[in-house]
C-alpha cells in the first residue's frame, strides 16, 4: 500500500540536502566511472521521467514492450555534469511534485495493473513503492558522494 506520508519524507530529506549542497562540489569529478553529484540528480530526473511515464500508461491498462533505460548511458548521452545544477535540481522538485500526485492520486482499482518486460512483471503498486525505495537508495549515494567531494 502506498505511504504518502513515506514518499513526502523521502523528497523532503532529499530536497533539504539538495538546498544545503555548496555549489562548488556539485561538478567534482572523483573518478573516470564516478558521478558528480550533478549526474546523481541527473539520473534522478531520468528515474522521475521513465516512471512518470510507466505510471500513467498503467493507470489505462497493462503495459507490454515499454523501454527499460540504462542509467550510466543516459547520464553520458546527457551530459549533466555540463549542466547547470540549480536548474536540474528544480526539474527534479517539479517532476517529483507532479508524481508524488499521480502516486496520491491512483485508483485502487488500477494497482494491480502490470508492466511486462524481458526481466519480469511489475505491478504499479508495486513501481510507485519501489520508485520511493530507489529514491532513497539514491540519497544515500549522493550523501556518501557530498562527504567524498567535500573532503
């Protein structure tokens, strides 16, 4: 069952230590096969992006053949780190803003609905908790990374 109040926890942690980032560590590189924190959120736009899209094609029905992405392609396809991160980091409030909505306002009814693809079955219930664990799991990267990069 979805916890609204979870999910508002997890954007308003996340949130807070985007505000508190000191803009001169956002594009420090550590390694070749390191994200900055820049490309953290970056890949986070991408997750709030693909599952925005999962999520309002499985509210009408099951969903069969919908791309999965891969996110070291799409963080180097993009180029986040040449991009400016207050303006990324507001696209990832917003867009998250608007799923936190899509995720509060989900009928019942349409939970169960699937998207199939080569790894399994997922219901939609299932992607909107799994969108927030992901989430979180990320926010303990970028604090890890914010320590590295602040050293």
């Amino acid at each position: 069952m979805f916890e609204s109040k979870v999910a508002q926890e997890v954007i308003g942690d996340f949130q807070k230590l985007i505000d508190e980032t000191p803009q001169e560590l956002v594009h420090v590189r550590l390694s070749s096969d390191a994200w900055t924190l820049t490309e953290i959120v970056g890949h986070l736009v991408d997750s709030a992006s693909n599952n925005h899209q999962r999520f309002a094609w499985l509210r009408q029905g099951n969903l069969e053949n919908f791309p999965a992405y891969d996110a070291e392609s799409w963080v180097q396809a993009q180029a986040y780190d040449d991009y400016d991160f207050t303006m990324l980091a507001g696209l990832w409030t917003h867009y998250n803003a608007l799923i936190l909505y899509l995720a509060q306002t989900t009928p019942q009814g349409v939970l169960d609905n699937e998207w199939v693809c080569p790894d399994g079955s997922y219901s939609l219930g299932f992607l909107i908790e799994d969108y927030y664990t992901h989430l979180q799991g990320h926010a303990e990267h970028y604090k890890e990374r914010l320590a590295e990069v602040s050293v």
